[in-house]
C-alpha cells in the first residue's frame, strides 16, 4: 500500500464492555460489514485515521509521478511514451479520488497539501528512490505497484464507504499498470540486448528491497495495525500481505530469468511460503525520516509545482465566481419579469 505507519492515536484496542453506547454502535457496524459513510457517527480517532491514511495514500500517487516523468520524454518508442504519459495520468487521477475521499471527513485539499508541503504528512518510502535507467519504469510498474495492489484490493472492502469505492477503479487501473511494466520487462529480456538484460536485473536489484519495505515493519513493529484491523480499515497484517506479495512475484521473476537479491529466498513446502531474508529496517526507517536518496528533491519539486501553478486556481477561482454572478443575475431579472 502507499501509506505506512498510520498513526491511530491508540495505544490499546478498547474492550467492548468500556465502550459507550454510541461507540458499541458503531463497531457493531463494522462487526456486520456495513459501510460507514460521511454522516455516520464516528470516533474522532477512526476519523483522524482515515484523513491520515487516505491523505498519505493521495500524496503517494501525486508524488509518485515523479520518477515516472523523469523517463518520459527519454521513452524508447513513441508507443513507450505514450504508455507512460498515460499512466502518470492515471496516477494523477487517483490523487485526486483519494483527496476527495479524504474531504468527506471533514478536511480540507489546502491543509493536506499544506501538511505535505511543510514535511508533517508523509508519502510512501518508495518514491524517494531514484529511476536510473528505463528498466526502472518496468521495474516500477511490476514491483512498486504489484506490492500496492495486494494491499489495494483490500481496501475495496475497507469500512469507509467513500475510501472503499474510490478503490474500485484505482485497483483496475494499478493492475493494468502491473501488466504493463511486466511486459516492458520480459520484452527487454527476451529480445534485448545482453546490455538491457542487464539493466532489468539491476532494477530489481535496487528495487527489490525497498519494495517489500512498502508494507510497513513487522507487526510486532507496528502498534498501529492491530486498531486500524478491528476497524477494518486493514484486512490483513503487515507480515502476511508481504508473505502474499513474494509468493505471487517468485514465480513471475523465475519466467523473467531473472533474480532477488536475496541469498536466504528458497521455497518452504512445509508452510507452502517463500522464506525470504531479513529486511534492513535501518534504511527504511531512515528514507521515512527525510534522510531518502530523493526525499529532498521529490519535495521540492512538489512544492514548486504547486506554487507555479498559483495562477491556474486563481483564474480557476475568479471564472467560478464570475459564471456564479452571471447566474445570480439572470436568476434576479427572471424573478422581476
């Protein structure tokens, strides 16, 4: 997924008996799968939660745009440019979904943008890798998104309604992103040069880790999942969507011809699971702090975007305001004739 380490400002999942009536009704529910929606009553930190997570989640695919676009007009192939420009319009497209789930809770576009922009809301450790090479935009599509979808096709069934549709269409498109960024792959690799061979393992070299990273730490490092499950804003812990991830992309990797970085991945037939080796935690929690090999540059460019885009919101602003006095007027002369 592209939000890690949600807070939820509990430090313990509340027994049922300490609950309030409205609170018992509340999780009573969730219990029975109903969709909690924007005029539902709620406890502030579900809410708080979700405008967390949601945010987190629009951040990623707006900020995610980056490393794409700095292949774009490097595309080998006009068909290979036109793949990409119409992914990063996807990506910007689903930025926009999440930020208008996220304002049914009752924030607002400016203050998310605001908390990014001023570094206290985060974005998804991933994006703050460089794309070296044109393999990386293969790499991207079949390993960055493929480790989003699995957890993403959950959230279509996430307890908030809003959140829960907007990921419908979010999932179909990522999955033809993953297709996509597959294919890239297997055609430099079967009809590539030894030089391009090359390359595509080296994209995975570089971003294999940083991948399985996207889940979030271990569950025992993570005190936040346990709430945001009885919730059911997740379906599933951090450790066993990652198990799901490995085991689903081995076999794909083996048809590429290609390798992990990994000298402790081997298949287990007594858990019917991938064992795979440790995480370097210390490179994730580093990259999550703003000390990431693009963190500094993924922000700025961010923050100049949006300001160099002041005058579209402005004239955006003055032609609403200006057809909504043409309305006004007229409606005013029909009532007087």
């Amino acid at each position: 997924m592209y939000a890690q380490m949600v807070e939820t400002d509990v430090k313990q999942i509340k027994d049922r008996a300490d609950m309030d009536a409205q609170e018992a009704a509340f999780m009573q529910q969730i219990d029975i799968e109903n969709k909690i929606e924007p005029q539902s009553w709620m406890p502030d930190a579900y809410r708080k939660t979700l405008v967390r997570q949601i945010s987190q989640h629009a951040h990623s695919e707006i900020i995610g745009m980056q490393p794409e676009g700095n292949w774009l007009t490097r595309a080998p192939t006009l068909k290979r440019k036109l793949q990409l420009a119409a992914k990063i319009q996807d990506e910007c497209g689903h930025g926009l979904y999440l930020y208008s789930a996220a304002e049914t809770l009752g924030t607002s576009r400016s203050q998310m943008l605001d908390d990014l922009h001023t570094g206290k809301a985060k974005y998804s450790s991933i994006f703050n890798y460089p794309t070296l090479s044109w393999a990386d935009i293969g790499a991207v599509g079949w390993l960055v998104d493929g480790a989003a979808i699995v957890n993403q096709v959950m959230l279509q069934r996430t307890s908030y309604g809003p959140y829960a549709r907007a990921m419908v269409r979010i999932c179909k498109e990522e999955s033809f992103h993953q297709r996509q960024g597959y294919e890239l792959l297997l055609t430099m690799m079967k009809q590539g040069t030894q030089a391009q061979k090359d390359m595509v393992q080296d994209s995975i070299n570089r971003l294999w880790w940083p991948s399985l990273m996207m889940f979030g730490p271990t569950d025992d490092e993570s005190p936040n999942s346990a709430q945001s499950m009885a919730w059911k804003i997740k379906r599933k812990g951090n450790d066993e969507i990652r198990q799901q991830f490995i085991d689903q992309t081995i076999p794909q990797l083996e048809v590429l011809g290609c390798t992990v970085p990994d000298p402790d991945l081997k298949w287990n037939e007594a858990t019917g699971h991938y064992d795979y080796g440790t995480i370097d935690w210390t490179e994730f929690f580093a990259v999550i702090k703003g000390n990431g090999p693009c963190n500094k540059q993924r922000l700025a460019r961010k923050v100049q975007a949006h300001e160099n885009g002041a005058w579209v919101r402005e004239a955006a602003i003055a032609y609403a305001d200006k057809q909504a006095n043409i309305k006004s007027q007229q409606s005013n002369t029909n009532k007087v004739a």
